[in-house]
C-alpha cells in the first residue's frame, strides 16, 4: 500500500499526519527508513570538470572521477542513523486548537497602530518562518507603510526600507539623504547607535545597481560595525558578526528559521505567543518534509537509476534540500516533491557527461535529447537508454500534472531547457576534444545552462501556474529573463568558490576563479577569488532590480530566482566545514531535528 500523497497538503494536527506518515511507510514494501542508513555521499559536482573528460575521450590512464559518487563513509549514514523513527509529538502539547488561539492572538498584536511596532513585528514573525501563516496580514501593513510615515530616526527609516524591499513594494533609497553631510557621507555620529547601524547595513544589501547611496551605506556600516563590534554585549555581538558574515536578504528561509527561533528566546522583549507558534509550525513543516523525502525516496528506488548506472550519484536528500531552498513555503509540497525529481535525474545527466560516456556516446545522448522521441533510444548504448527512459517518463508525468492543475501543455518548454542543458554540457565535451579552453564569460554562460538554472525555474514558473499568460509563455520560448540568468550566475560562481579546491585535488580544472586569475594575471588564488566575490555582489545588485522595477512575470517566480542565488550562498559558502559537512548539517536540522517546545 502506497501513501496517498493527496494528504500532503496537512495543516491540522501534528499527531495525525506523523501517524498517517508512519502507517504509510510501513506498509510499503518501496520504503523503509532503515534505506537512509545507505552513506550517501552529498557532493556537488561542477560542470567544469574538463580534465576528467580530457582523460577519457584521449584514452589517458586515470583514476575514474566517478569514484566520488560511489558509496562512503562520509553521507547520510553519520546522522541518519539516529532518526530511524519519525518524530512523534504528542497532541496535546501541539493539538489545532492551540494553534488557531496562538494565530488569533498574534493577528491581534497585528492591528497596532504603532507603525514600529508593527514593522519590528513583521521582520520578526517573517524571520521565524511564519511569513505565509500571517501573508494576508503582512500584505495590509505593506501597503499601510508605503503610503509613507517619515521618522527622523535612521533604524526605523532602514527597517522600512528593508521591510518594503523585501515585500516586493518599491521605495526610493533617497529617504536616507537626510542622514548624509555636505560631502555626500554618512554622518559619523551616526556610528554611536549600533542598532541603527546594524539595521542600515542590513537594508543596504537590499540596493540594486546604481543606487550608489547603498553602496556608500554599505561600506560604512560594515566598517564602524567590524570596529566596534567586540565592545559590544554578547547577544548584540552575535547578532552583529552573524549579519556580517551573512547579512538577512541572503539566507535561505528555513535556516533562518530554525537559527532564529533558537536565539528569539534569548530576547529580553521576545513575545512568548509568537515564539510558541513558530515552534509549532516548524516541527509541523519538518514532518511534512519527511513525509516528503518519503515520496521522493520511493520514487527514486522504484526508477532504479543507481542500480543500473552505478557510476551515478545517489543523492536524493540533497536535491531535496534544494527543493527547499527554492520553494520553503508549505503549499508548495507536491511541486518540491516534482522538482527533487528533475535535480536527481539531472544529477545522473551530469555524471555521464563528466564521469562516464565516451565522446560518441555524448554525441548519440545529445542527438536523442533533441530528437525527443522515444524510438533514438534504439540509438543508444544500454547505460544511457534507462536515463534518457527516466528522462522522457518523469518530464511527461509532470507536463500531465500541470496541465491537471492549470489547464497548460507546457511540454514544449520544459524539453526546450533540457535539451538547451544537454547541449550545454555537449560544448564542455568539445571544449575538451579539442583542447580548449573557454574565456570566462562563454564559461559563465555556458555554465548557468549546465547547473540547471533554466531548467529549474521554467519547471517552477509551469507548476506554481501563478500569474501564467499566453505572453509571458511566448517570453519563455524567445529568451529567458535576465534575472534567471543573473540568479544562475550567482549560483555558478558559488559553486565554484564552494567546490574548486576539492576539485584541484581530484585533478580539475577551469573553474571560473581558474579562468578568471587567467585572463586577469593573477598569480594569488584567494586574489582571484575575492574578485569572483566582487561578481557574485554586483550580480545581487542587478538581481534585487526585479523588486523595484515592473516585471511581466509574477512575484512568485521572481522570489524563486532570488531563493536560488540565497540556496547557493548557504550551501557553498563553508570556511574550515567541507561541502560534504556543510549539506549533512543542513539536512540535519532542517529534515530531521526537530525543536523542543
């Protein structure tokens, strides 16, 4: 007996959904939880991995790269093992009944005629990871603050900014005039209020490109904050040096989330309602995503790709993971459930192009793929007719649901981005064959194809069917929006800056910082380095233009593009951690830990 997956969509009671959960699973013969004991290995794997590819196709002796997705003690397996059992929460600490008084009591606060209050209010229940529990509400004091109430007093002047921003709701960085000298400066006074200070830097990196007044805000917050902030108490110091090591428009939701209501009860102005309930909607969310993997988990052991391509990545949690980072609102379960499913057979795409087929073989896979028609399988070598069968089913099972749901044949679109993928990583290979080597921007390009930027969001934009017209569908068959590629730009580099290092010691290269250091001669890695960095900051600039200018696409698709440069940013950027390290920690909590009430 399979689950019904129907029943995703639970917002009731905790105690009911974890027994369905457990029911379900244990009368499938697809799954057991002991399936996650299997050491999974969570590395990403970088379409710039020429060298591996230069080896096989020249018929050089080498260590086969596809070693790294062969099963290892570093996986799953390091903390998995200590959730063999889904969580239980007993009803009567988390029944329904409480749920809906702490809701009613918190719109309550939500009528305050304090805009400050209000506004402090908003960030907070936002940063908890209550933002769709209270949208309606939050819509309402958007559209109250935007009308304008002037304050002479820089934090609430920058938290509007921020709040405003953040909403999708434009507002003109010039309100922060009033704070600046002749010159053009911020006034160093203004340095005494590290409150103030922290909120100012805090919006700056809300700035878009050309709005030099953030960028001016920026350096000098982040200058007087670096200098004081050791003279500071423990919990503002915290706070402090987390934002600069990674200010709020750039986390991912559910991180947040989980980091904020552990530290929310350490504030001595907490509200004790409004922490209850974000515990109870988190440990409720973290059910459904287990219930979640659950689906994906069967799916992906029933497909039966790693069984017959033992060379491919076994790594469902971490496209999971993705999934979430893109989509963490809790209505959007089954379209996770669909995107987890491209990522994963995306992923075994890319191993056979880095790890495994022959330059031929590619030529045959690529030629299939455009064809898209199910007789060129006859064409193929037997590794790769399961994939491109996989391929075809799981796009078509998702052309069928969305056309279910919003009446839309998107077929056409979704096969124009993976055979637009595939053909991107067809110039890798000939980059390789030939012995050549791209300039940055053709990688740059060429590499926001292969990370699945396009594919991933077109998928999205076709699932969610918010805001879908005959002409934004004719955009998507022309071009793509500049902020898709800007978003995939962001994730490229990331994933570069987050991965080189291990693989120079696997042998690759030309990477981005690689061609960069090339084409700049720079000698010094971490040089090159910073100046990706450099890219990576002027790219959100461009990219938060979409929250201040008018857009023929939905806001939903744009936060999605926004999602995936924050999901990069999260996992790639690791200092003494390993990518491997990095992703566990973030299943860890997000998936399997849950927090006590």
């Amino acid at each position: 007996m399979k689950p019904q997956i129907h029943l995703l969509t639970i917002t009731g009671n905790i105690k009911m959904a974890t027994q369905f959960f457990t029911r379900s699973i244990s009368n499938s013969n697809d799954f057991s939880w002991s399936n996650f004991h299997n050491p999974w290995r969570l590395v990403s794997s970088s379409p710039s991995k020429l060298i591996s590819r230069y080896y096989r196709f020249t018929s050089l002796p080498v260590l086969p790269r596809a070693i790294i997705a062969t099963p290892s003690s570093q996986g799953n397996a390091s903390f998995l093992v200590n959730f063999s059992q889904p969580t239980v929460i007993s009803s009567e600490v988390h029944g329904s009944n409480r749920v809906t008084e702490l809701k009613e009591k918190i719109r309550a606060l939500m009528t305050d005629s304090n805009p400050i209050i209000l506004m402090e209010l908003v960030d907070k229940i936002q940063r908890l990871g209550l933002g769709c529990t209270f949208e309606e509400d939050i819509n309402k004091i958007m559209k109250y603050l935007v009308q304008g109430h002037p304050n002479d007093d820089l934090y609430t002047v920058s938290l509007r900014f921020r709040l405003l921003r953040h909403n999708g709701l434009h507002v003109n960085p010039d309100v922060f005039g009033s704070f600046m000298d002749a010159n053009g400066k911020f006034k160093e006074s203004l340095s005494e209020d590290i409150e103030a200070l922290l909120s100012l830097y805090e919006a700056s990196y809300m700035g878009a490109d050309g709005e030099d007044i953030l960028s001016e805000a920026r350096e000098f917050t982040t200058r007087h904050l670096k200098k004081s902030v050791f003279k500071l108490t423990p919990l503002l110091r915290n706070k402090v040096l987390q934002s600069l090591k990674l200010p709020r428009h750039l986390r991912m939701e559910r991180l947040e989330a989980r980091m904020y209501i552990e530290e929310y009860g350490n504030e001595q102005d907490h509200i004790p309602i409004l922490l209850e309930l974000a515990k109870l909607e988190y440990n409720e969310i973290q059910i459904l995503h287990q219930m979640e993997i659950s689906e994906i988990t069967r799916w992906w052991k029933h497909l039966g790709l790693t069984d017959k391509l033992p060379f491919a990545r076994d790594r469902p949690l971490e496209c999971f993971l993705w999934t979430v980072g893109l989509l963490p609102e809790r209505k959007y379960s089954t379209k996770r459930i669909e995107v987890a499913k491209t990522i994963s057979i995306l992923l075994v795409i890319d191993d056979i192009f880095d790890t495994y087929g022959s330059y031929d073989d590619l030529v045959l896979f690529t030629k299939a793929i455009q064809r898209w028609d199910m007789q060129e399988i006859e064409q193929l070598p037997e590794y790769m007719k399961i994939c491109y069968m996989a391929l075809c089913n799981t796009t078509n099972e998702i052309c069928y649901e969305i056309l279910k749901e919003h009446g839309l044949n998107v077929l056409p679109f979704l096969r124009k981005t993976w055979i637009e993928m595939v053909e991107a990583f067809m110039v890798e290979a000939e980059w390789v064959k030939r012995g050549t080597e791209p300039n940055l921007k053709d990688y740059i390009e060429n590499g926001v194809k292969t990370a699945g930027t396009y594919m991933a969001l077109v998928h999205l934009f076709f699932l969610i069917g918010e805001g879908v017209t005959p002409e934004n569908m004719r955009t998507l068959t022309d071009s793509y929006p500049s902020f898709f590629s800007i978003s995939g730009t962001i994730l490229r580099l990331w994933d570069d800056l987050g991965t080189s290092k291990e693989e120079q010691e696997r042998g690759d290269v030309a990477s981005s910082i690689q061609l960069l250091m090339k084409e700049k001669n720079i000698t010094c890695e971490e040089e090159g380095r910073k100046y990706i960095l450099q890219f990576i900051d002027s790219s959100w600039k461009e990219l938060n233009k979409t929250l201040v200018v008018p857009n023929t696409l939905p806001i939903s698709i744009i936060r999605i593009a926004l999602n995936m440069a924050r999901a990069s940013q999260v996992v790639y950027q690791h200092e003494e951690s390993s990518y491997f390290s990095r992703v566990d920690n973030h299943v860890k909590s997000l998936f399997f830990a849950p927090i006590q009430i």
